[in-house]
C-alpha cells in the first residue's frame, strides 16, 4: 500500500473524546517503551510524527494519525508501566481498555512484543483479555535489529508456545524502527483487512 499523506489529527483522553468519524481504525499495543509510537513512525516514513522517548510512559494520550484521507493510525499508551510518587507498579490504562473494548470503527490492534524478551506474562494476560473484546489482532515483534534472526525467530515460537492451546495461530509480523524491516508487510497487513473490512460492508 501506498501512503501519500498523513496527518496528524487529534489526541483524545478517553474513548468519550475520540473523533466520531468513522474511518476503518488500526491500534498499536504494548508494553511501555516495546516502540509503538517508533513503529507508527516508521509506518508512516516520518521521523517525529509520534513522540519517542527513551524512558517508558511516553505516550499518555490516544493520538489519532488519518492516512491517505481514507483510514487512521492509533497510538496508544503502553501497559506495564506507571509512575506512582517514586513507585513504579504494573497498569493498564482503563481508558485505552475503553477504546479498545468499544470503538466500533476499528479493524485490527496490533499488539507489540519485545523480540529480546521470554513471553512475559503481562502480554499473555493482555492478549486474554483482548480476545474478549471480539476485535481482530495481530502480533508484531520489535527491535529485531538488536540480535540475530535465530534468537527472534526462537523467542517467537516461545511466544507462540505459550498462548493458550487450541487458538488459530495469529498473524506473526516483525519490525525494526531501525533497519526499517517490517514497514511493507505491515502495509500489507493494514491493506488486507482494510480490503477485509470493505467486503464485509459492501
Ligand atoms: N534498536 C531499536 N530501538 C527501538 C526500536 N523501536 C523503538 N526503539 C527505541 O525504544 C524506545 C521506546 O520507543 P517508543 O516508540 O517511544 O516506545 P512506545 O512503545 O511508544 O513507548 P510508550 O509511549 O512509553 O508506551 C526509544 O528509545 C526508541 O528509540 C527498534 O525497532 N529498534
Ligand atoms: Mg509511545
């Protein structure tokens, strides 16, 4: 898929301050710092679309990106991580819950996994819960320029081996902000269900 323009359009609080619009929606997921907002950058072949930082918890807003006129990118806020006085403990945002459990335009949440880490079971328990919701999802590994494609694709099928047994395998992608890998066949990926979505509709 070609993208010819995009822009930013607006950062929400909560589902209730979303845009009403209703072009097809693709979420990004994950855990603080797994390189969301890297990636939607990298998507969208702009280097400071989205806020980047080193230190995790970057992101705290819903931030809507329309693409081509025609369908948005979402950055969310990570999971996993929050600043409480000089505490840090594990959350989930309850209102990314919110939008994701309830924006009725969107097609598909990616959820981020470190490439370099065992399957932590933060990820597991979210992936639980968003099978719930009913909205389609799809797995993206990052980072992958930090080790070799042996140790990726190994963690990979660690990952896979512990989802629960007897689900369909979900779609495997893998990217780097870095080498770039990954921005094409995520393309693809938005575009097949953007094509997906269009047929059930019509
Ligand atoms: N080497 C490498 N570093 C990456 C990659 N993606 C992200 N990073 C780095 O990881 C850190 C976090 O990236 P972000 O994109 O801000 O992560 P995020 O998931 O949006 O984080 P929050 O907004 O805090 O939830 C930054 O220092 C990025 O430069 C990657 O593919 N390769
Ligand atoms: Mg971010």
């Amino acid at each position: 898929m070609k993208i010819v323009s995009v822009e930013f359009e607006v950062s929400a609080p909560e589902l209730r301050a979303c845009p009403a619009w209703a072009l097809p929606e693709f979420a990004f997921i994950g855990r603080s710092n797994v390189g969301k907002s890297s990636l939607i950058n990298l998507l969208a072949a702009r280097r400071d679309l989205a806020k980047v930082s080193d230190l995790p918890g970057k992101t705290k807003l819903i931030n809507f990106f329309v693409v081509n006129g025609a369908w948005s990118l979402v950055d969310l806020p990570g999971y996993g991580y929050a600043e409480v006085g000089r505490q840090r403990r594990m959350e989930f945002n309850t209102a990314v819950a919110d939008y994701l459990a309830g924006r009725r335009n969107l097609r598909g949440v990616y959820v981020l996994i470190d490439s370099r880490l065992p399957p932590q079971a933060i990820d597991l328990d979210f992936l639980q819960w968003l099978e719930g919701t009913g909205v389609p999802w799809g797995l993206i590994f990052t980072k992958t320029d930090k080790q070799s494609d042996a140790k990726t694709a190994s963690a990979i099928a660690q990952f896979l081996a512990a989802l629960p047994a007897g689900r369909a395998v979900p779609e495997v992608l893998r990217s780097s902000s870095e080498t770039k890998r990954g921005r094409g066949e995520i393309l693809a990926s938005i575009g097949r269900r953007l094509a997906e979505a269009g047929r059930a509709a019509g």
